[in-house]
C-alpha cells in the first residue's frame, strides 16, 4: 500500500475519531454546556466544505474521514441546539 495514503488515512482517522468521546459524552449526560455554539457551527462548516473539496478532488481518504466527523459533529450540534 502506499505511504502517503497510509499517512493520509492515519491522520484522518485520528483528527476524525478525536471529537468522538465528546460526541458519547454528550449523548450519555445531555450536557452541553459547556460547548461553544459558534466553534461547533464553525467547525461543522469547516468539514462541508472539506466533503465538497474532497468530492472535486475525488479523494477517498478525505471524504469518509470528513463524512464520519460530520455525523459526529451533528450530532453534538443537535444535542448542543436542543440542551443548551
């Protein structure tokens, strides 16, 4: 496998699976508080336009990290929406 595509995929997974244990936190307690709004909306539309750019680019590495951290990242955002 090529190395450029295995450090590509290391650092997707790791920058990807880095906002999951808040995303399980948030889920278990309701408790959003603590979150920022502003950066959780910034940071959402930071990953669209990733998706869109990994789209036109057709890279795949990209795309499933950037699809995976936008479910994850909508879901907090949803929670942060619906528990303040």
């Amino acid at each position: 496998m090529d190395p450029v595509l295995i450090t590509g995929l290391i650092a997707a997974s790791l920058t990807t699976f880095a906002f999951l244990p808040q995303s399980i936190r948030a889920i278990k307690t309701k408790h959003t508080g603590d979150l920022s709004l502003t950066t959780l909306i910034m940071l959402e539309t930071g990953i669209v336009i990733w998706i869109i750019y990994g789209a036109m680019i057709s890279n795949i590495p990209l795309l499933a990290a950037n699809i995976v951290s936008f479910i994850f990242i909508t879901i907090t955002l949803i929670l942060k929406i619906k528990y303040g």
